[in-house]
C-alpha cells in the first residue's frame, strides 16, 4: 500500500483554496483532505513548500499537441500523444477537437474517439466538433469551402455521437443550423456552443432558449457588442443560460476586455478557460501546417500567412497567471475557471476538476508563482 501527504501549501479543491491543509492519497485515490495539524504522519512525506496543489485542468478545447494535429492525424496514437503532451502541460482531461472538416473525416473522428474512450486512453473525456456548420463571414482560419448548412443526416450522426461518448460538444452557428437542430442535439446529450457566427442578439437568445449552453472562444470569431445591436458577446453576458470559453492569453482578447466580460457575466453561466492550442503544445515546434495551410509560431501568436489567428499558443496555467496578474481575478475563482467550471459544464463526474476523498487523485503541483507547474 503506497501513502503520500502533500502538505506545506495551498490547497484547492475545484471550489476553494486551503490553507495549513494537507491532502493524502493512498493507493492513487484522495483518502483525507484536513488541516495539516492531526494529517497522516505515516508513509512519504511531501512538502509543497508554498506551491499549490490542485486538480488538473478540464481543457474543453484542443486541436493538437506533441507537434500533431487531430485534423491531420485521425489515428488512436495521436489522442493517445495529446493526452500525454497535455498532461504534462497540467490538463488530465481533454476534449480532443476537430475543425471544420468533411463529413467522411468528421465520422472518422467521432469513431477513432470512441476507440480511444474504450481502450482506456489517458486524459480522453470526450470530444469537440468546432464546425463544419458555422459562418462563413467569421470562419477565422477555418476553411470556408467545407463550411456547410446541417442535414436531417448529420443531426442522426451526431445525435448517435452524443449518446454514445462521454462527453461531446458542437460549436454551431445559427446560420447553418435551427433551433429544432439544436433541440434535437441538446435532447441527445450533446453541450451545443455557438461560434464563429454574425447571429444577432434576438437569435443568439432564441438559441440559448432552444438548449445551446455554451459560447465557443468568447469574443473571438462572433458578433460584438455594439451601442444598438448586442450581438452573440452580449447576448451571452446577458444570459445566465450559458457559459463561454475564453482564450486568456492577452492575444486573444485584451486584459481589459476580460475584466470587463467577467464583471457583467450573468450567472449561473460562467466564463471558463480553454487553450485553443495547437500541434506546437508540449513542444518547441516553430510552425506546422493545418490541412496544408502553413501556420507560424512567433512571439506567442500562432498565424497563418495573412496573419489570421489560427489557435492559440497557451496553456492553461499561463491562462490562470494572466487572469489573476493582468485582469485581477482571485486565485480560486481562476481555477475554478480552468477545472471545475468546464468539468460541471460538460457533466464530467467522478472527481474530475475536482480534488474529493474518495476519487481518482489526478492531482498537479503548480508553482506559486503561477510560471508553470508538473503533475504529483
């Protein structure tokens, strides 16, 4: 029997942070979270010295990592190489995403995700459809000759997608998809997120009333708020239906901005962190390629030739150091941000974003000056 107490430093348990508290796990499940006068005195002893322990992240989008793309890589030991690479980066679960593509690659996906979800693969929760049924007028990088309206057939597919993973989200848009779609989508099991749309406030709304519960890389790729015409980024902050994704790598979206969508975000939606990242995850790849087109990694940008944004060069502690140090968010609300809040949103149980006695201890140590972190 294998006992460790990890003791010495903040403890976050998905919802608050600890202090003078000690964990223990015993055998690979949390046994004991107390304070750190009475903790268990037998088995290894570690000090945390002043870091923070914590659950692994929830990363609800990931298009690549270990210089791969799942676009370009529909193969077992790819999901297998992104859970390894985002692991190590701190997220223990992932959901695996896929651009806008055919409809043959798209079922390919779904079934090499199934695969991986049976055999076990580390870090797999599920999957992550962004597309192919957006906007064409805010496709962002992706490829507008696949983007198209959604058929009575993909409704069936995805539906039996849905009942058959874990977890799966949609990034939609309303021009390409109605709300019976999404009805029929949300009644199957699927967390519907709107994206990479021009859909006005009225629309947006109707959609968050039809089930969609999500918003996809708030701010990016969407209609903006304006003085007269809310837009998806108003729609969403005015509903506490959904909650939205965030790309919170002062690139994406400004500090200022953040602060700001974080303040007036109506619950009990609430705005989580996501990655975005690309095959560069997990390595010091300078540039790779997305369905042929080249995209370019430099000074914490990833872009095509045009200087599109294509993805995102982050990983979620740096997402949680840039809330806390450049919008001023708590430290437990930014995690809460980047585990619990998307694990919840995608029904993830058993522990998962979450540090519980009695569960899995899928636990990361991160350094206290928020500058990285390594699984424990």
């Amino acid at each position: 029997m294998s006992t460790t107490t990890y003791h010495g430093g903040l403890i976050f348990d998905g919802e608050v942070l600890h202090d003078g508290a000690a964990v223990t796990v015993q055998d690979g499940t949390v046994v004991a979270l107390g304070p750190e006068t009475g903790a268990d005195s037998s088995g290894d002893q570690v000090d945390l010295a002043g870091d923070i322990l914590s659950p692994g992240y929830v990363d609800l989008q990931v298009n690549g990592g270990d210089g791969l793309m799942l676009n370009d890589a529909l193969e077992l030991d790819t999901l297998r190489r992104m859970g390894q690479a985002h692991r190590r980066l701190g997220a223990t679960h992932i959901l695996p995403t896929l651009i806008t593509n055919t409809l043959a690659k798209t079922e390919a996906t779904i079934e090499v995700t199934k695969e991986a979800i049976a055999a076990g693969v580390p870090g797999i929760a599920g999957l992550h459809l962004e597309g192919p049924h957006l906007s064409v007028a805010r496709k962002g990088a992706h490829d507008a000759a696949l983007i198209r309206p959604m058929e009575d057939s993909d409704v069936l597919m995805l539906t039996a997608a849905a009942r058959d993973l874990p977890a799966l989200m949609l990034t939609v848009a309303p021009e390409n998809v109605t709300v019976d779609q999404v009805a029929a989508l949300v009644e199957a099991g699927a967390v519907v997120s709107l994206g990479h749309t021009d859909a006005d406030f009225a629309t947006c709304t109707a959609y968050f009333e039809a089930g969609a519960r999500c918003v996809t890389h708030l701010f990016n790729a969407m209609s903006q708020m304006g003085n007269r015409e809310p837009g998806l980024v108003g729609a969403l902050l005015n509903s506490g239906l959904a909650s939205a994704g965030l790309i919170a790598d002062a690139v994406h979206v400004h500090p200022a901005t953040i602060r700001n969508a974080w303040a007036a975000k109506q619950g009990p939606g609430e705005i989580f962190l996501v990655s975005d990242s690309m095959a560069p995850a997990g390595t010091d790849q300078a540039e790779f390629t997305l369905e042929g087109r080249r995209i370019a990694r430099r000074d914490g940008r990833l872009t095509l030739e045009d200087g599109t944004l294509a993805g995102a060069d982050l990983d979620l502690t740096t997402a949680v150091q840039v809330m806390c140090d450049q919008v001023g968010v708590p430290l437990a609300a930014a995690l809460r941000a980047a585990t619990s809040v998307p694990a919840a949103l995608m029904g993830l149980g058993n522990g998962i974003g979450r540090l519980e006695v009695g569960a899995a201890s899928e636990l990361i140590r991160i350094r206290s000056d928020l500058s990285g972190c390594a699984a424990v």
